[in-house]
C-alpha cells in the first residue's frame, strides 16, 4: 500500500492509507480508538498506539514523549540519526514495542539518538524506559507470559524474530518505579529473537538495571551502561545471545553489580538455559573497600539460579568480589565446564571468587576463571574504547 508522508513544523507521519489529524490533546484511548493510519506523530506531545503501517519521526526534532508509545504487531515506528525524545511523566512515559511490532533506531556515531529526561534538572528515573517483547523462547514453564512493565505478552517459539534494528542509541535518565518491586530499565528485552539487530547502545543513569533480558535469543556488541542505580547488565528467563563488547561502570554513588545473571528465579533447572557468551567485557565498580551501606553487593558478577555462559577476556576492576557463585546448579557449571570465564583481568578485586550451595554453605568456584594480565576487556577502565568514541558517555 501506499505510504503518504506529512510533515509540518515538526509534526510528522509516515503512515498506511488515509491519514487524518488529531489534536495534541488525543489521549492514549482516543489513539486506540481511531484506524492506525491516522496515528501523527506530534513532537510536543508524542504519545500513542501505532496499529500498522510505519511511522518514521523527523532527524533533528526533539519530541516531548507525555505518555506512553505502543508499537503494535504489524507496524513499525523509525527513528532517524539526530532525533531526540525527552521522557516526562514518570512509569506513563515509555516506548513499548509489542510482538510482530518493529522498532528501528538509526542513529550513526556523529548523530546517535537520545532518549532522556524532559524535566530541567535530569535524575534517574524520571521516565520509563524502552520495552521490546518478541516471539523468542523462554523457560517460564509457559509459552508466553506478560511483561513486568507495559503489560505485553513475549515469548514464543521463533528464536529468529525481528524486532528491528537499533544501532547508536543512547537512553538517559531512565527507570521509572511503581514500587519498590516493579521498575522500568534502561532497555528491557523480553523474549526479543536473534533477528533483531541491536549494536553501539548506551544506558546511561537509570534507575534500576540499564540492560536486562527476559529469556530470547537476541545477539548484541558495543553496549555500555553507566551508573544504573541497580545492576548494570542483568538476565534471567533463558536468555542465550552472542555478545561482544560490553562496558559497565558503577557511579553516581548508588549501585550494586557489574552483573546479575539467573536462569530462572522459580526453577533453577528450567530450559531452556540462559546460556549467552560474551566476548570483550570490561565492569568497573565502587572500590573494593567502598562503603558497604550504600554498595551492599560489590560484585563484578553475581552468577546464581542455573545460569551457564561462556566469558572471554575480562578487564574487572574495582570490585569488593569478583565472581560470586551461588546455588548447586550453577556450581555444577563451574565444574563441568558450561560457566566458565577465561583471560581475566583482575585489579583492585577484593576477593576474585566466593560460591555458596543451595544450603548457604561455602563452595569453591576458582575454576569458574582463568587469568591473564594481558586481557583488554573491552577497554581499560580509564577513557571511552575507541568503538564508543563520539555517542557514548561517562566514561
């Protein structure tokens, strides 16, 4: 079908069929109510549900996102280099992207796009954050379940699925609350499949987790996530994905791991495993020696509930612990090989590795890594890595 563009002062659609105008007053109902083709996308008051055709905003414009963005099965929403979206409203602000929808975020290293706070001073989690669900596997004991945030079914049986593509992104600021047990992240992937391309994305100053993936089998390289106030990558749920290239830093005085990682909380064994190997990683923390009041972990990686994975060159600094091992399952990981670390890099690590069994008592998990002092990590923990020069922050 044919594609009608409009574009006036900023306000812009790219849409299926016919399109029509609504005020900057619509509220989400009024969106949902109408045909999908009359979606327009209004930069001062960006919000809506997108049912079909694509939606393609303007390079350069800055849109004030009021509540939440719904891209639907079978429509798309474009983001182009340059283009900023400013949050604003608290857990109603976000993007979600449900099954069969697509999201494509085409920023470059000169001109990423930005997601961030609307509000003059900028605190985490001053909006939500973005939520992708695909069709990918997880290992809930169910096929499907709902999302923790935005209320959306994931999971499903197409490991390849498509979300999009999002490359040179940037999400600030993030990490809106419901309570103290329902929280956005930065980007949360909810059983998002390998055909989803995701490469050069920030998470900067949220106020939970930056990265965080609900089972699927979603491939990444070059994610950075800075200063979350939670855990700076985290898993569960089955997740397997092939990874290069992640940095994560602890600051602004809050934080509790480089990362977190389960298979699932409810069943150590389920399938299938989480199971992700990473190449290039690089978590930098609070001191070894840090205030353990306010940084009540201190672990580089937290690795516990049946996780497996495979790490290869490590660079991990300042950290009160290094790797810590936790429940039988994973343990048995450690020794059969499935979790396993090589060429890592310790410095300023208060103790490089504790385990603890399912009964709480102590294990020896030494053979979870192996040592080099040349490793480079994803970069050393002093300035930006060259593949994060000019769109990444914080370092």
């Amino acid at each position: 079908m044919k594609k009608s563009i409009v574009k006036l002062f900023g306000i812009f659609a790219v849409t299926a069929g016919i399109l029509t105008g609504c005020s900057s007053s619509d509220d989400d109902n009024n969106n949902n109510s109408q045909p999908s083709s009359s979606f327009v996308a209004n930069a001062n008051d960006f919000k809506g549900v997108i049912n079909d055709g694509t939606v393609t905003l303007v390079a350069g414009v800055t849109y004030k996102l009021t509540g939440k963005i719904q891209v639907n099965n079978g429509a798309t929403l474009t983001i182009p280099a340059g283009t900023r979206i400013e949050g604003t409203g608290g857990t109603s602000a976000y993007i979600a992207v449900a099954q069969g929808g697509k999201i494509n975020v085409l920023g470059t290293a000169s001109s990423p796009v930005i997601m961030t706070s609307g509000l003059a001073t900028k605190n985490a989690g001053d909006w939500g954050g973005l939520v992708i669900c695909g069709k990918a596997p997880i290992n809930r004991g169910t096929v499907t379940a709902q999302s923790e945030v935005a209320d959306l079914t994931y999971g499903g049986t197409v490991a390849t699925d498509n979300s999009g593509v999002i490359k040179y992104l940037r999400v600030e600021y993030s990490g809106a609350a419901f309570n103290t047990e329902k929280e956005f992240n930065g980007i949360s992937f909810f059983g998002v499949g390998s055909g989803t391309v995701v490469e050069n994305v920030e998470v900067y100053h949220g106020a939970d987790d930056g990265f965080e993936f609900f089972g699927g089998t979603v491939n990444t390289s070059n994610l950075v996530s800075i200063g979350n106030e939670d855990d700076q990558f985290d898993w569960t749920e089955g997740w397997n994905g092939t990874n290069t290239n992640w940095y994560g830093k602890i600051d602004f005085g809050k934080g509790n791991r480089g990362i977190e990682a389960d298979n699932y909380e409810f069943n150590f064994d389920a399938n299938p495993n989480s199971n992700p190997t990473i190449a290039n990683l690089t978590l930098i923390g609070p001191g070894s020696t840090a205030d353990a009041n306010i940084y009540t972990e201190n672990q580089a990686l937290k690795l516990r509930r049946g996780t497996k994975g495979m790490f290869s060159n490590l660079v991990i600094k300042d950290f009160k612990v290094g790797f810590d091992v936790e429940h039988d399952q994973t343990i048995a990981y450690v020794a059969n090989g499935t979790l396993k670390a090589t060429n890592v890099k310790f410095d300023g690590i208060g103790t490089n590795s504790k385990g603890k069994k399912t009964d709480a008592s102590s294990a020896d998990v030494s053979a979870v890594f192996t040592t080099s002092t040349t490793a480079t990590g994803a970069g050393n923990g002093t300035a930006a890595p060259s593949w994060a020069t000019g769109w990444a922050i914080g370092f």
